[in-house]
C-alpha cells in the first residue's frame, strides 16, 4: 500500500494550491500545449471559422488535378447541354404534336430523364410516332458504346459529379433512324444503374426505375443476357427474385396451404386403436375417492417407489399417514393440509383397451361447483360409498352428498356407473353390509333415471389395495364375490360416440400465461376437432385467434378430436377477451351467445316454491353465472311430456316445467337437440341444488 497516497493526512490546501476551479478550464490547459498547437486546433469565438485552414496542403493539389480533370472530360456534356438549349420545338399539327408529346410521356416513364430531350424528339419523329419502335430505339442508344476516347496522360481521380450526370455523359446520343447500327468494342463502364429498378414487359438493363405498367409489349430481352454480352459477369440472383416475384398466385398460395389431417383416420392409429373415456369420481366427504385412485395409480405403475415413500413420510409427519395415497391427486398444499379435495384433480392412465382421463372431484358440500364442472366433462361415473357402520347412512341420509351427486352426474348425461363400495374391510368383508348398501343404492339409482344393465357393484378396500387391478384375493371376500376388479370394470366401460364431423366447440376451463408468445387455454374438447394453425372464433366476446399449439396430457400433439382434454396456446387476441366459460368455435358455425334461453327444466327436492323472479345460479359446463326464473310457462306430464297446466303460479318438489331463464350476462349455450353436452345445465339455490334443465329455445 505504500505506493497510494496517505489520504488522511494530506493537506488539501497545499496540494491543490494555485488550482483554478472555472468551469471550462481543463487541469491539462497547463501542461504541455505550444502556442502554435493551441492555434491551430483551439477554437476561437472572436474568430470567423476558417474551414480552408483545415484542409491539408496535399488534399489541395489533389483537388485542383480533380478539377482540371473533370472539366476535360465535360466537353460531351457541354456540346449536347449546348444542343439542348439550342432545341426548338418542331412545328407540327395538333394531332401530331398530341402523338409525340404522348409517346415522350411514355418514354420518360420508362427510362427517366438519361436522354436529352432533342434527341427523344428525334427519334420519335423518325419512327412516325410508333412508341414500340421509338422507345427500341433509344434503348438500343442507351446500350451502344462510345467510341473511346485516348485516355488523359496523368491518372484519373475519381470523379465529384453526380452519378445522373455521368450517365448523361455516356449516353450521348447519335441515332440518324430507328434501328442504329451497332460498335464494336463495348465498355463495361457505359452500363448505367440507376438506383431504382423497372418492372415493365421488358428488362433494359440501362434503365430501371419506377415500376410503370404500359400497353405495349416489347419483346423481352433477358437482363441476365445482356449483362453477359457486356462482360459484368454478376450474380442471377436479383433475376431469380424477380422471376419468383412474377410467379402466379396461385402457384405461391399452393405453397403455403395447409396440410388437412383425416381426423377419423388418425383417431383409429392413437394410442394404438384404444377407445378414449372420461371418467370422474364422485361421493360423500371422507368416502375415501382420492385413497382409492391413488392406489389404483401406484399399483398400475403411475407412481414410482420413491415418491410413494416421500407421500408416506410428508403425511406421517403431519399426522395423516393414511392420507398418503391421497396424496398422489390431492397435489396443492391446502388440500393436504385440510385432508379434502377441493378442485378437480385431472389425470391419465391406459388399460388394456381404453385410454381414460381421470376426474377427481370434490366431495365437501362447499365445492359442488367445483364438482359439477367436473362432472359436465365426464362419461362415466365411480360413485364411492363407505361401508363402515354409520357412515354409509350420513352420505346417504338428506344432507349427504352421495344422492346430490347420482342425481347430478345422470342430470349431466352419465349414463354407466359403478359403485365401489369402499372400506367393507373395516365391517370384515361382511356380505350383510354389501347387500344391505346394494339395495338402498339401487332403488335410489333407479328413481335417478340409471337403468340396472348400467350400475356394477364392487367391494373394494381402497387404502390396503384389494380388489383394485387383481381379483380379490381375501378369503372372507372370495367366499362370496366372484365379480370383476375396478379395473375390470373399468376396461369394461363403452365409450361413448364422438361428435366428431360436427361444428368445433371447445369449453375453456383454464386460462394462464405460458413461457412463449401468446397464452393458454385449457379445457375440453366438446365437438369437432382441432389442428395447429387454425382460426378460430372466442366466444361470447366475438374475438378471432390462432390455434399456435395444441396439448393433450402435456403431450404436443398436431391435432386433437372431441373428448379430449387439451390444452391450446394460441395468439392473435388478447388474454382479457378470454375467460373460463369461454368457447372457442369454428369461425364458419360459430356458438350462439344468449342471456335469455327457454329450458325444461326438473325439480329437486326444495324446500321454498320457485316463483316468478326466483334467484337461482345457473351452472354450465365451467361456468357459474347469476340469473333468475323470468317466466313460469308451463307444467309438464312426467311421462308423456304433455303440458298439464299453463303459467303455472309456482314449482315444488318434483315437478316437470317449461320455463324461462334471464342471465345477467350472455352465455354460449346449443340447443339440446343439437348438441346435448352443450344443452344441458344445473340450477342451484344457496347451498343445494334444485334443479336439472336442457335447453329447448334460444330467443
């Protein structure tokens, strides 16, 4: 440190003693500048700028050589200047003089102003006021050389006149008719280049400027040609660009359309020919739903070893360590903590013949929303009913959600149901049990509207894994059940038909920011099918956007076809245009968008009469929207669907109605008898639910 200055004890007085602090004054000033280098390079206000004083002795002499030399090589250019001004316009008829000013308009278009005007005169007058040949000829001019000049004794500088000029030097004219004869020993220097290029019938190669479209047609010389006769010897390539550029339309819009996928066709190759099904799980809170299909996943394989550790430590350490499997759907931190499913959980595994999307819904009464548009999306049902002592009756008595979400889901279009009759371990595999469960389910399932053919019952124990992907191995179990495995069952389930020639529709559940241009939409495939690359319509805003990448299951695919749940990136619209209960649709049959709908609707058990202007939330697919019952047009018959009373004064429990729901804002909704997925909805009141309906009328 010895080579630094001692701050702390330096005077400052003394050190910056006879320092000047002027604002302009540079500490250098001092130092080492001659009074000569000052004057030479220091500027003076007091002094006139002197731009000559900065100009070398050398750059002088150079100069003047310049000049010297310039003003002899500017003998052409003053002998044709002189022409020009010593041009008297000719004397002609009215008719003639029209004809020749037309063909010099013409002329001027095409070549710009590189010939003097006398001349164009001339020649135009000489080939009778043909503008074919007149304009040949002066081209022809233009490409003929002149005749060489010996060249100055001393070297030539390059020269300080405009390059307009030049050319005006070069190409003096000399044409006695319209066809010149032509000199030998061409000069690479007379081919002019004007800065802007010409696309005419021809392609003089001395004149290119403005595109000008004519009504003649001169037979083409190829400027490709011509530059090789003169020995430039260039690059093709702007002659390519220019054959590219005159290509037809249709030859380019050929090029860039699309390649259209036979969606049927590549349905029947994915995932090797397998049928795809969507499937939800619903029941009663604590049935034990997550602990069942989480060790269905982890027997299947889904879950390695390691993570099934993890699950165990995490929950033992909370207190849940029966949770463990639970775990593997119930993924956010809330829901661990609570001990309940609150969103939907959405997964995939495959069977030996079915690919199939897994639902898990929520079965605390707070999150029916949550459930129903899990439900909306499904074709095939679990119901999972616990059999312990007590606990089967609190689901199932009123105020349990096992008879709220039977009816919801065959309201919702499910037809095919099992029912996993989950922890009968706990009552020692008891047969007594699974009957006497078996027969309260099935009178209510029936009253629900599922048909017996349709409903499979299976004993199941969901946290120590019988029954789940093996038969039942439990001898108290086996003594008695012979039927099928879940996952029999499950394999065993007919996958519903896919609307897949009718109009796109595609339900938005989802909407986030991803890493790339543009932002994400997630949700189900309802009809139709969908390819990279497509226009699509946002509806009920009226935006138009690009399908950029499609999804399924975190897969990128090229396509995706009705029953999927994809996910979508798309551009060209704005994020805020776009929200859950969105439908993107196909922008020749767009979906309507209506805050007034005329429904047949069917009561559930309620406690208060629906009137005329009763409150009600209407729930569609994954949308939750305020409305209330405008109208109460008609009562219908059960059976027959005959009306039995108009403008009925209320609705009660079990009634069959035709009414008529205002939202508070519009929805994208289909008539039922076009598209039934998108025909129906749920009408809830407080915290129950009060009523399935499918749309008839859209005003």
């Amino acid at each position: 440190m010895s080579r630094h200055r001692n701050i702390r004890s330096m005077n400052v007085h003394d050190e910056y003693e006879g320092y000047d602090d002027v604002y302009g004054h540079s500490v250098e000033d001092d130092y080492g500048v001659s009074p000569a280098t000052e004057a030479q390079f220091m500027y003076r206000r007091s002094e006139a700028p002197r731009l000559s004083s900065f100009i070398e002795e050398s750059k002088k002499e150079s100069i003047e050589e310049e000049e010297e030399y310039d003003y002899d090589d500017q003998e052409d250019h003053d002998h044709s200047l002189s022409d020009s001004q010593t041009f008297q316009w000719p004397r002609l008829s009215d008719q003639n003089e029209a004809r020749l000013r037309s063909c010099l308009e013409e002329i001027h278009n095409v070549i710009g102003d590189s010939v003097p005007q006398h001349v164009l005169v001339d020649t135009v007058m000489r080939c009778d006021y043909d503008l074919d040949k007149a304009l040949d000829a002066v081209l022809s001019l233009q490409d003929k050389p002149k005749e060489a000049r010996p060249p100055p004794t001393a070297a030539a500088p390059p020269r300080t006149q405009g390059a307009g000029a030049g050319d005006r030097w070069q190409q003096a004219p000399a044409a006695d008719s319209c066809h010149p004869k032509e000199e030998a020993a061409p000069r690479v220097a007379q081919v002019s280049t004007p800065r802007r290029q010409v696309k005419t019938g021809f392609q003089p190669v001395a004149a290119r400027s403005k595109q000008v479209t004519t009504g003649f047609q001169v037979p083409p010389t190829d400027s490709r040609e011509v530059i090789a006769e003169n020995g430039l010897g260039g690059s093709t390539e702007a002659g390519d660009r220019e054959d590219q550029q005159a290509m037809p339309t249709s030859q380019k819009a050929a090029g860039k359309t699309k390649q259209v996928l036979d969606v049927a066709a590549e349905l029947s190759k994915r995932d090797e020919g397998k049928e795809v099904i969507n499937m939800v799980i619903i029941g009663h809170v604590d049935a034990g739903k997550s602990t069942l299909m989480g060790h269905l996943l982890y027997r299947m394989g889904h879950v390695n070893k390691k993570t099934m550790h993890k699950y165990e430590v995490e929950s033992q350490k909370a207190g849940k360590a029966s949770f463990a499997y639970a775990w593997v759907l119930d993924e956010t931190g809330e829901e661990r903590v609570r001990g309940i499913t609150m969103d939907v959980g959405l997964t995939k595994f495959e069977t030996d013949h079915k690919v199939v999307t897994l639902l898990d819904a929520p079965g605390h009464r707070d999150f029916i929303p949550n459930m129903i548009t899990g439900a909306a999306q499904a074709d095939v049902a679990i119901l999972v009913v616990d059999a312990s002592t007590g606990e089967f009756e609190a689901g199932f008595e009123a105020g349990g959600q096992t008879r709220e979400h039977a009816m919801l889901v065959r309201s919702l279009g499910v037809t095919q149901l099992a029912v996993a009759v989950n922890k009968l371990d706990t009552v020692g595999w008891s047969e007594n049990r699974y009957q006497e469960i078996v027969k309260k389910l099935g009178h209510f399932l029936k009253q629900a509207g599922f048909k017996d053919s349709d409903v499979v019952y299976i004993p199941v124990s969901g946290l120590q894994g019988e029954n789940l992907i093996k038969p039942a191995s439990e001898p108290p179990l086996t003594a008695w059940y012979k039927g099928p495995c879940l996952l029999q069952q499950i394999d065993s389930f007919k996958s519903p038909p896919r609307p897949v020639d009718k109009p796109f529709r595609f339900c938005v559940s989802d909407v986030f920011k991803g890493m790339g241009s543009g932002f994400s939409v997630a949700g189900r495939l309802v009809a139709g099918s969908i390819q990279n690359g497509t226009r699509v319509m946002v509806m009920p805003s009226g935006e138009t956007a690009t399908v950029k990448g499609i999804a399924i299951h975190d897969f990128p695919m090229n396509w995706a076809c009705a029953g999927d749940h994809a996910t979508l990136t798309i551009t060209g619209t704005d994020i805020m245009k776009v929200s859950v209960g969105s439908v993107l649709c196909d922008l020749a049959n767009p979906i309507q968008a209506a805050s007034r709908i005329k429904a047949r609707v069917i009561i559930f058990n309620i406690d208060v009469p629906i009137t005329k202007g009763f409150p009600v939330v209407f729930h569609y697919q994954t949308l939750s929207e305020p409305a209330n019952i405008r109208k109460l047009i008609s009562l219908l018959h059960k059976s027959t669907g005959e009306v039995t009373r108009n403008k009925p004064r209320c609705l009660s429990k079990g009634n069959n109605a035709v009414i008529e729901v205002e939202l508070n804002r519009p929805v994208c909704l289909e008539l039922y008898k076009d598209n039934k997925d998108l025909g129906r909805f749920m009408l809830r009141y407080g915290s129950a639910t009060i009523a399935a309906g499918v749309v008839t009328e859209i005003p």
